[in-house]
C-alpha cells in the first residue's frame, strides 16, 4: 500500500492485468470520503469490460482516465451496473 496526503492509503492491485488503484475520494480535511476505484487505460476498454472491473473492485464506482489523446485526458465513472 502507498501512502497518500493526509494519512490516506491506497490500494494497488492488479485485477485480471488492470491495474487498480483505490483510493478515498470527495474527502474533507482528509476525513470522510468514498472508496474510488481508478484505472489508467486507453480507449479500447470497453463498457461491458469497465462494468466488469467496476464490479470487481467492489467499489460502488471506478474512474477510468483514458490517456490515448495527447492533449487531455477523458474521465469516465462506470458503477457495478448500468451506467
């Protein structure tokens, strides 16, 4: 585990060759916060696959930062179920 601001952890797995990261996200003063699931990918995931990570990082919704633009990044939440 890897130590975040504010005494935070996150969670570094590989799930199936994805690596997740899950950390406490929405936090106040480094209390509260949700678990997020966030995974660097390019476009070729695709929605049946980031349900199916969603779901298997047991994790009410994952973030998935598309990094194959050059210039900026694409950010999608997928939940367990249907988007």
């Amino acid at each position: 585990m890897a130590r975040l601001p504010g005494d935070r952890t996150a969670l570094h797995y590989l799930m199936a060759g994805v690596q997740v990261t899950v950390v406490d996200a929405c936090t106040r003063d480094g209390r509260g916060g949700s678990p997020t699931a966030a995974v660097i990918q390019d476009a070729t995931f695709t929605d049946d696959r980031r349900h199916t990570i969603a779901r298997a990082a047991g994790t009410s919704h994952t973030a998935f930062v598309d990094t194959s633009a050059a210039d900026t990044p694409a950010v999608s939440f997928f939940t367990t179920g249907v988007n």
